[in-house]
C-alpha cells in the first residue's frame, strides 16, 4: 500500500510519537506519586498511554498494543478510584515504560518487536487490577507486601537510571523555521552566481561578490548553529526519574530542584554532558545525602534536597550539582591518597582542601569502604573528568562537612562553530576561543621594557596598570625536551623590539600569552582532537584553515594551569 518512502516516514513518525508521549508519561507518574489526587494529571497519562497503544496496534505491532492496553486498563481503575497510585504501582507503570522504549529500539534495528516475554510484566498488571475490588485501595495494601520495604520491587526498576526522555539525537523543524533556512539556502545561490559572472564577466565586481558570499555563508551558519542549541531540559527532565529510582533503591528521600531548564547548549555537548551529571546525581545521592534517620539525629529534614542548576554566560555553560548532605571529609580523602600513593605525606601536609578535594577524580579513587550497586568503584568521577577535560571545559568542588557538597561544572555553549582569533608561534597557526579574550595588546620598541618586568623570577606584562603572567605560547606548543631553546627571561622579553599579547580569562583567573603574531578572527567549524594528540590537554579541537593546513583550538582553562 505505501512504497519504502512513505513506510519508513510513518516509522519515523510512529517512533518520534511514541517516544514524546513514553516521556509525557513518565514525568505525569513521577508527579502523580506526589499528588496522587490529580486528576487533570491522571487524565492526561490516560491519554498517552492510550495514544501508544493505538499507534502499536496501527503498526501492526500486537504484543506491544498488549502490554499497553493492561497498562491502560490499571490506569483505568485508578481514574474509577478503585486503585491509588503507590510505589508497587509506580514501579509497574515505570517498567511498562522501559519495556515499550526497549521494544521500540528493537523496531527500529530490526524490524520486528524481538523475543522479549512481556507476559510477567502483564501478569502483574493483571495481579493489580485483581485487587481492585476495595474502593480506594492502594497496591501494596492487604498483599503481605509493605511500604517499608520500597526496594521489593526494586528489581523491575531500571537501575542504571537511564531514561528515554528527552532524546536529543534527534530534532524537529517548523515549517517556518524550514522555509527561513531555504531562503538562506537561495541566498546563498543567488550570490554564487553572481560571483561566477563576475569572475567570467566582470572581475571588478569579484571583491564585492566575495564579501557577499562570505556574509550569506556566516548568516546560514548562524541560522543552523540556532537549531543545534537545544534546551538543557531535555536532559534535566530525566534525572526526575534516575533520583526516584535511586531513593527506592537507597531508601532514602530525596527531592531534585532543577533551575535554568531553558538554557541552551550545543546538541553535541548535550549528549556529552547527559552521562557527566547522571554520574554526579548517583554520588550525590548514594555517597553524599544521609539516610533519613541519621539527617533526623543531624538536626537535618529527613528529606535530602539535590539541586542541578544551569546558566549561560558569555558563550560558557556553567552547571551546578549541588546537595545538602554529610560533605566531603577532607582529611579522609588525604588519607586515602597517601595510602594509595598519589600523594606523600609531605605534600598532603602543602596541599589546599580545594586540591585535596580534586583527588576524589583521579581514576579508581573512592573512600567508600563497601562497593554498592549504584557507586563506589571510583570510576565515576574519572568519567567526570575525562568528558570534562575533552569538551574543554572545568571541574570545580567545593564542600563543607556536614553541610553538603558542590561541583561546578564549565563547559563551551557549542563545540560546532567557534569564532576564535587567529594567532602565530613558531610558525604554526592557533585559534583562541574569542569567548576566553579580554584585550589584544601591542607593544613595540621601548614600550616593551617599560611594561614587562619580572615577579618572583617568571616574567608580567602590564595592561592598563594591571600586571599579568606572561606566558609564551612558543614555549607551551613546543616539546619539553626543547622548550629550553625558546625560553626567554625578563631582560631578553624586554629587549624585543615587539611584544604581543593575548590577555585570555577562565573563570576569575587571567593571564597574558605572549604570541609571535596575531592575525584575523574567524568562525571555524571545529572538530574533535585527532586521537594522536587526544592525551594534550592544552589542544580542544582542529579545525581545517583556507589554505588547506589543519590548526589547532587552544584550550584556555588548561593554559591557565600551566
């Protein structure tokens, strides 16, 4: 009846569908278990639910219509008020939810709806709606199952905490939105072939046309760099979900405040980042917030509170995960890392608690005496860092024990087209991040000396009365082995006839780089590091220049700890 086009555009749309109503669901249950007298919200699940069930049957997918219609059937009861949702509920629905997204990802591989059983699930179902004969009654009551005991069901829970909310790999278009990128598109047509009869008729006009060109292109990349910038929500509406699950598993209570939901990232570091806060979420429940009774005894709520928050500033995504919890214990951490090495006595005894704190993220390091399901190996916070270091960005921690803990997060906007400036040292082209520059400064002849001057033996230049570190990015770029050679002291800077510097920020730490050159800003379309050079921290990407020749992205905030 439909050729393979249209077949495949209705899968599309069958899955796309799907998967917003599974999430729609998903967040109501979520909500509903706080406020299980909405009815508005009971009403609108019903219909989701019942929106799913429809489409599988439409497709021909029977088993999946099935396991929905028993869904569709308990939440039926629960609107007669016949049942109240609990937490056995809860986790039944949840694991429908699961069940269909697995499903649905089988569809999409292979055609069909696999070899997965759904009868136990539907058997529970069944069991649920069994007792429905008490007006009111909830799930767990008069079955010898207790709500003391919230982890019973735990094993049907999907505990990895992953949630088929908010997909961001995929995005959707209104035609308004399409037609404005095809106006860009004929535009951008329209002076392509201007410039073709200029060079064939009138090559006057060339320099006119390429201007143009050059305008139309950077409007186009502006237009498609708006549709990669995705609201952070997407991805924060899913921890709602992976912090119910971990508190049934931990038995604890905890609630998640999310703030700044409508910020707007890079599509790319979305998906990077999704793994990063899951993995903070779990340490932040599992390690850092008290049991309820032991919060009570603390003088505490017995209701942890985890806050996630998001933010935009000049072209930087700051996040914040945030709990009221026991904190860090600084002396602990010092302790572990001198027994493990990392560290000896004598620099534990040096070392500020910030740097001490950091030690939490070297790979394998945990002070968790027992290894739990959810954390405790240590390779989490490494994950952290590892995403972290290669979006380019910064991991900053700071704790009070007994008060909680904090990790701050920095990370680019977008890692998709950066405009940077360009620059020179030691013959090779660099790009700076226009988003890290404060000043350009130049310097020439005597200039030099009266504005460098040297402070505790490593050279400053100062600009605008202010002094910086002066660091050489001939000296940064250069193998270690011959960094030596292009060394330079404070009297040899000062003897140049020329000086130039980039006075680069990250975070409220500045400093100056001392370039051979400095050539003209561009937008570069940047692309991941080259694996050969992945381990070098001070490199963020590459990017193709004009002439052919690949450059590399300077990553600011490791140049500042250098």
């Amino acid at each position: 009846m439909f050729d393979e086009a249209s077949q495949q555009a209705l899968m599309q749309e069958f899955f796309s569908e799907n998967r917003e109503a599974l999430d729609r669901i998903e967040r109501g249950l979520l909500q509903l278990e706080s406020t299980p007298n909405n009815r508005e919200l009971l009403n609108s699940i019903f219909r989701d639910m019942h929106t799913v069930k429809g489409n599988c049957r439409m497709m021909g997918f029977e088993r999946l219509e099935e396991l929905t219609h028993a869904a569709e059937s308990l939440l039926d009861l629960m609107r007669d008020d016949k049942l109240v949702i609990d937490i056995l509920i809860g986790n039944q629905l949840l694991s429908v939810l699961d069940t269909v997204r697995r499903t649905l990802q089988t569809i999409e591989q292979t055609g069909s709806e696999g070899e997965v059983d759904f009868s136990p699930l539907i058997f529970q179902l069944g069991r649920i709606q069994g007792q429905s004969g008490a007006d009111k009654t909830s799930a767990n009551a008069g079955n010898g199952e207790s709500h003391a005991d919230p982890g019973a069901e735990r094993s049907s829970l999907k505990s990895d905490g992953e949630s088929g909310a908010g997909r961001i790999d995929s995005i959707r278009l209104s035609i308004e939105r399409l037609d404005a990128l095809m106006n860009q598109v004929g535009e951008l047509g329209a002076v392509f072939n201007q410039l073709k009869y200029a060079i064939s008729r009138n090559p006057s006009q060339m320099d006119q046309s390429l201007e143009s060109l050059g305008q139309q292109i950077q409007q186009l990349q502006g237009e498609v760099l708006q549709y990669r910038l995705q609201p952070i929500g997407r991805i924060l509406d899913t921890y709602h979900r992976l912090v119910r699950d971990l508190a049934v598993e931990t038995q604890k209570k905890v609630v998640l405040d999310l703030v700044g939901e409508e910020t707007e990232v890079d599509r790319n570091v979305l998906i990077s980042i999704k793994e990063v806060l899951g993995h903070l979420i779990r340490n932040a429940v599992d390690h850092g917030l008290e049991s309820p009774e032991e919060r009570i005894a603390r003088g505490k709520s017995p209701v942890g509170r985890v806050r996630l928050t998001a933010e935009q500033k000049q072209g930087q995504i700051y996040l914040e995960i945030a709990d009221d919890g026991r904190g860090i214990d600084v002396d602990r951490v010092r302790a572990k890392a001198i027994d493990r090495g990392l560290i000896t006595p004598e620099q534990a005894g040096e070392m500020r608690e910030a740097d001490v704190m950091k030690l939490i993220m070297a790979p394998g390091f945990s002070t968790v005496e027992q290894v739990s399901k959810i954390s405790g190996r240590g390779t989490g916070m490494d994950v952290v860092q590892a995403a972290i270091d290669k979006l380019g960005g910064s991991v900053t921690i700071s704790s009070r024990f007994g008060g909680g803990s904090s990790f701050r997060l920095r990370i680019p906007q977008t890692m998709a087209i950066v405009p940077v400036l360009l620059v020179t040292a030691c013959g090779e082209t660099y790009a700076i991040p226009q988003v890290s520059i404060v000043e350009l400064v130049s310097y020439h002849g005597p200039e030099v000396a009266r504005n460098v001057e040297g402070k505790m033996q490593s050279p400053m230049v100062r600009v605008r009365d202010r002094l910086f570190p002066l660091v050489a990015l001939r000296q940064v770029v250069t193998a270690p082995e011959e960094a030596a050679a292009v060394t330079r002291s404070v009297e040899r800077i000062q003897a140049e006839s020329a000086l130039h510097v980039v006075v680069v920020q990250s975070e409220e730490r500045a400093f100056a780089l001392d370039v051979d050159g400095i050539k003209e800003p561009a937008s570069l379309v940047i692309k991941p590091v080259n694996r050969i050079f992945a381990d070098i921290p001070i490199l963020a990407g590459t990017a193709v220049m004009p002439d052919g020749s690949v450059s590399f992205l300077l990553n600011v905030p490791e140049l500042i700890r250098l």
